[in-house]
C-alpha cells in the first residue's frame, strides 16, 4: 500500500515538475492551446494546463469591437492564443485570440476572394454605412451589398447570420470588404432562369407584391420577380400603382411575355381578371340613364366613363340642344355628367351615349308679328277674301290691258 502512494506521489511531482518546466519554457510571441474555463465582461479565462492560467482581455478576442466577452467565446469552447505578456505576480499569461485569428485569417480570405465562395458570417455591429463582421479580421459589409433591394433601417441585423463573398481584400491597409448582395445576385439569377424556363405566355399565377416604382409593380412570382407595368395594374386608369396595390399583397398576374435573354418577365394584373366590358355586359341597357364621368374631350365628340374601364361616345350632336363649335364650350374633363345609353354593345366595346336627351328641350321663341304690306294689306284693310281682293287688284292694274283677251 505504501508503495503505491509513494508512486502516486512521484508521478505528482514529476507532472508538477513538467509544468513548471513548461511554464519556463514559454515567452512572449509563443502560441498556446487551452479551453475557456471562466468569462467575465471584459475577459475570458483560459486553462492551458500548466501552472499558469491564461486571461483573454475584452480587445483580444475579436478583432471588432465587442460589450460583452461572451459575445465571442462560450465556456467549454477550446482557442488558440498568442502570448502578449506575463505576468508572474499573477502567475497568469495575457493571451490574445484576435492575432491568431488574424493571420490565419488573411490567407482564408485571399482564398476565398480568389475562388468566390460564399461563407457565412454574424454580424457583430451596425455602424454608419454598414454592417461590420467578424472574420478573424474586421470584415465590412456596405449598406449597398448588403441586400437586393433598399434597406433603410439596419438596427434588426446585429446578431443576424449572413451569406457573403470576399468583394474586395487589402491586406497592407487591413481592409476586407464583403457583399451579402453578390450572393444572392446570383442565387436569383439561378433561380429565375429555372423558373422562366417554365413560364409560357397567357398562364396564371400567384404572386406577391414586392416593391412598387412610379411605373409599375414588381411581383414575386417563386422567387423571381415579373414587372406588372402601371398601365397593367387595372382596366381603370392608375396614377400610381400605390392607388391600387400594396407591397406584401397576394395577386393574381398574368404572364404577357418572357424574355430570357434580358431576364425579363411581363406580368398583368388586370389582365387575370374579368375585363370591364365582360363585367358591363349584364349591367347596361339602351334607353337608360347613367351617371358618368368626363375622361376626354375631342372635337367630335366626349368620352364619358360610365363603369371603370367601359367609355362611352357623347357625339358633339348629342351633347347639347344649342348648336355647339367644340365640345369644350360646355363640357370638361373630370366632370360628373348623366347621360342616355342610345346603343350598347359590349361585344364590340362600343356605348353611344346623349347628354341632351336627359335635358328638357328650350322652348322654342314665337316667330315676331311683321306688318302686313302691298296687296296683303289692302285684302286686310277691306276684310274682303282672298279671291275678291286679287279680283278688284287685277282688273284696277290690268282691266284695259286685258279686255283684248276677250
């Protein structure tokens, strides 16, 4: 029994021997393998076994700037560290992560420039301008690379996972740019050919609004986007596609065309609905009146909307009782009118329409009493008939004249 303890023993002290010879042998600018035993705001503790423990401090963790030491390492968590100093007092190793991970950084990153991998990061920090990650070296992601689309607000992203390339690295001035965009450029692009490759002019789709410009709307179709042109949106005139549309709204579109060799795809909202006519077709008939709206004035005539997306022709004959030059002696664009159907036909989107014969007619003025002159005056002035004063008349001028014809 005794034998034993005493081999114990031995072993002890030739293992404490060891490590204190280990502990000899290190000096500053070595590199050391430990496990993170202990983590406090601004440092983390590593056991390196030996008699020395290591300290991590807060600014050699990362190489970005952090609150919390937790935010880069966890318990448990083995590292490699470089020796920046030591401190006997203590009997501790100031240790620093960041330069480890710095230089096997750059080579990584050189290779992952050269080759184009995407990789994935956690962004650290949001500053001005951008994203910051940590890459073994602080990797910078441009607020323009970090989506496909506009961002405007960036304080959701710290903490978020994302899939970047190496845009551009500068290893002299410490610099690595990374885009997020790139990577889903292409994942997109990959995306789209295999979906236009399916699509055919004349189907219907689902989609989702993504995001809406002056001139249209851009609607998700299965991870590509199709544009649906302003004048696509409804059978009614549209402003501006907001008036009728929102972003993260589900449609109905209508594939118009398909352009793979410009990525190009043409979508319809309104043509994936009933057409106006169609929807009219029960609703109209000859002889009723109608309320309407003055969309265009031409010289021959007003169109008048009386359903969104059915005009009718108010002819210039049909607008007013009065004889008119222009249609624009009474009638103006955007103004409410009631009109009379004279003739529907929505086979052939055509609606004749009169303004007047919803207007009572003017009562027409009494023709002015003229004094009666020559022989119409004598017939009035004697009361004699129409007979007997043409007889007095001709025999007064002609009787001589005449009495030969006897």
């Amino acid at each position: 029994m005794s034998e034993e303890i005493n081999v114990q023993e031995t072993a002890a002290e030739q293992v404490s021997q060891d490590a204190l010879e280990n502990v000899v042998s290190l000096k500053k600018g070595d590199t050391v393998k430990g496990t993170i035993v202990k983590i406090e705001d601004n440092q983390a503790f590593v056991s390196l076994g030996y008699k020395y423990d290591g300290v991590i401090p807060l600014r050699e963790l990362s190489s970005v700037n952090l609150d919390n030491a937790s935010e880069a390492v966890q318990i448990g968590q083995e590292v490699e560290a470089k020796i920046v100093s030591i401190n006997d007092a203590k009997e501790s190793l100031v240790l620093s992560k960041r330069q480890i991970d710095s230089t096997r950084a750059w080579d990584d990153l050189q290779a992952k420039f050269e080759s184009g991998e995407a990789f994935e990061v956690t962004v650290a920090d949001v500053v001005k301008g951008g994203l910051v990650a940590d890459v073994g070296v602080r990797g910078f992601i441009p607020a323009s690379m970090v989506e496909r689309h506009f961002v405007e607000d960036f304080s959701g992203y710290k903490g978020r996972t994302l899939r970047v390339k190496v845009k551009e690295i500068d290893r002299e001035n410490n610099k690595v740019i990374l885009s997020q965009k790139d990577v889903l450029e292409a994942e997109y692009e990959e995306q789209k050919q295999k979906i236009m490759a399916a699509l055919e002019p004349g189907q219907v789709i689902e989609g989702t609004v993504q995001r809406l410009t002056p001139f249209g709307a851009f609607v998700d179709i299965g991870g590509v986007d199709g544009l649906v042109h302003v004048s696509e949106i409804a059978w009614s005139h549209v402003a501006h596609p907001a008036d009728v549309v929102s972003e993260g709204q589900q449609v109905k579109v209508k594939v118009l065309k398909v352009d793979p060799s410009i990525g190009k795809i043409s979508l319809s909202i309104k043509a994936a609905q009933p057409g106006p006519w169609e929807a009219a077709a029960g609703q109209f008939h000859t002889g009723e009146i109608v309320s309407g709206v003055v969309k265009r004035l031409v010289s021959f005539g007003a169109f008048v909307e009386i359903a969104p997306g059915v005009e009718g022709l108010v002819h210039i004959s049909q607008i007013a009782h009065r004889h008119i030059a222009t249609p624009h002696e009474v009638l103006k664009e955007g103004q409410e009118v009631q009109a009379k159907i004279l003739d529907f036909n929505p086979a052939e989107k055509r609606v004749s329409l009169s303004i007047k014969e919803t207007e009572e007619a003017p009562a027409q003025p009494e023709r002015e009493h003229r004094a009666p002159r020559g022989p119409r005056a004598n017939r009035e002035e004697t009361n004699l008939p129409p007979a007997e004063s043409m007889s007095f008349t001709l025999g007064e001028k002609f009787g001589d004249k005449l009495s030969k014809f006897k």
